[in-house]
C-alpha cells in the first residue's frame, strides 16, 4: 500500500514539476539554478500550512526510499527524503534526483542523516505530508554542524 501511495505521489509530482517548468520567468532577474535567497525559513512541521509557497524547509534527513524502477529523462531516479520524521509518521519529504554515474546511491550518500535545507515550492499530495520536488540539487543545501 505504501509503495503505491509513492508512487501516485511521484506520478503527481512529476505532473506538477511539468507546469512549475512552464511557468514565466520571474520580473526580477536572478541567478540560473539558484533558490531564492529570501524565501521564508519553515519547519517540516508546519509545511503543510504553505502549500503552494516558495519557501526553505530545513531539517534533519530521517529516512529515504527508492520510488520507481526507472528514472525520468535528464534527471535519474526521484529518491524521496523524509525530514525530521520517518515515513509511518513523515510531516514533510523532498524529492531529490539519482543521475548517473552514481545513481541513487550517490544522493542517498550525499544527505543521509545529514541537517539539510530545501528551497522550492511545497505541494502537496492529498492526505498524505507536503513535499519539494528539487529537480536541481542547487535547491538542497546541507548544512554544517556549526548551524
């Protein structure tokens, strides 16, 4: 049940990333690939409050999963990252990309147990814990012990 409550999650997401992609450029110009750098810090636990928000999630990575067999065209393997709470009880998760040559291992690697921040618009997916779907890991920044 769980696997397919995932993967209708990530269906979902990759539809919604298609018209986040298809939105205007915005007024102001800004750095290629670069989250915002005023987006309003929130807590995973209060994510759900600003669905539809461009903002910073930070917390620490409790858990991640492998979602498809395959991965999607220019990005690799969405692998799912739960922040501050597991996924039986998950308050919020990012999506993040395994391309090649290290695939999902690598981005599992990369912020596994580690104190991240995620900037990017938070959806939602039914009853189920908002999310960020960062196709570029320009998004996640992981943060250092001193924070």
């Amino acid at each position: 049940m769980t696997n397919l409550r995932t993967l209708i999650a990530v269906i979902s997401v990759t539809g919604l990333s298609a018209l986040g992609w298809a939105q205007s450029a915005p007024s102001a110009p800004s750095a290629p690939n670069t989250p915002s750098a005023t987006a309003p810090m929130v807590a995973p636990a209060d994510s759900k409050s600003h669905i539809g928000e461009t903002v910073t999630v930070c917390g620490k990575v409790v858990d991640s999963r492998k979602i498809p067999k395959y991965g999607i065209a220019g990005h690799g393997k969405p692998i799912s990252f739960d922040l501050d709470q597991p996924e039986a009880s998950s308050v919020f998760y990012f999506v993040a990309f395994g391309a090649q040559p290290g695939g999902p291992d690598e981005v599992i690697a990369a912020y596994k147990d580690k104190r991240v921040c995620v900037t990017g618009k938070i959806a939602g997916s039914g009853s189920g814990a908002p999310f960020i779907l960062a196709a570029d890991r320009t998004q996640i920044k992981v943060q250092t012990d001193n924070k």
